[in-house]
C-alpha cells in the first residue's frame, strides 16, 4: 500500500500547500452544497481512483485495531452516517497523517481509541444531563 501511495503522490509534498489540497486532488474530500443556507452533503470529486482506492482498504486495515484512533473515528462516524461513508471518512484522516509525515518528517503518533472521550468529555456530562432533565431528574453536578 505504501508503495502504491508514494508512486502516485511523491514524496514532495511543495506541489500541495495545505493537506486540504492534497485531499482535494485525491478526491477525498467532503462534497457541500449550500443553499438559502441550507448545507447538504454531495458527492466526492472525481481524483486518482488508484489512490482513493487503496486507501480505503487501508482504512479497513486500520479499523480492525479496536485501541486505535482510525477504529474509534469509524464508529462515531459509522453510527450514524454508515460504514461507507465512515471508510472513507478514515481514509481522508490517513492521508492527511501521510501528508504531514512527508512534509514534516513528523512519526505517526495513535492518538488512542479514548480520544474523543477524553475531548468531548463535558459535552457529553451536559448531554446526559439534558437527557436527565427531559425524564423529570434534577441532578446536582458536583465534582468528584
């Protein structure tokens, strides 16, 4: 896989300025439309399909580790938007990783499969408490 990815992009990374851009030209990234301010998901762009390819079957590698971040992303995503969309969601990360290692010279670092808990930690007290709320509880938050 590895191969096949610095075949097709290089490993000079000067030809995209922003990881953004390299998404782009791969046609991994989001399609939006906005009208009348409405936002809606569209389409991918049409990039290199050998890279878009081989990245989503490295993403369904990297999601088979359950204490990654790859694995903890695909189900956040994968719950509510499902697994393809999420595939490819993890594979947009992975090339945004692979950007930053050739550009910067930077070693990979997991961020861990608790990192979104860690993140969203108090959004998720206040959602459980809206939650508790609507069933009729008051709760007292009191730190432990």
């Amino acid at each position: 896989s590895s191969q096949a990815i610095i075949s097709v992009i290089g490993t000079d990374m000067s030809r995209f300025p922003t990881a953004g851009h390299l998404a782009a030209w791969a046609g991994l990234c989001p399609g939006n439309n906005e009208s009348a301010q409405k936002r809606k998901t569209g389409k991918m762009r049409k990039g290199n399909a050998l890279l878009r390819s081989t990245l989503v079957v490295c993403a369904h590698s990297a999601t088979r580790n359950k204490n990654s971040y790859f694995y903890a992303q695909f189900m956040r995503i994968s719950s509510h938007r499902g697994k393809k969309r999420a595939y490819v969601a993890v594979a947009h990360s992975m090339l945004i990783a692979i950007y930053h290692i050739l550009k910067d010279g930077v070693v990979f670092k997991d961020l861990g499969a608790d990192y979104y808990n860690q993140f969203n930690m108090e959004r998720k007290i206040n959602a459980y408490l809206k939650k508790l709320k609507a069933l009729g509880w008051e709760v007292p938050v009191v730190a432990a």
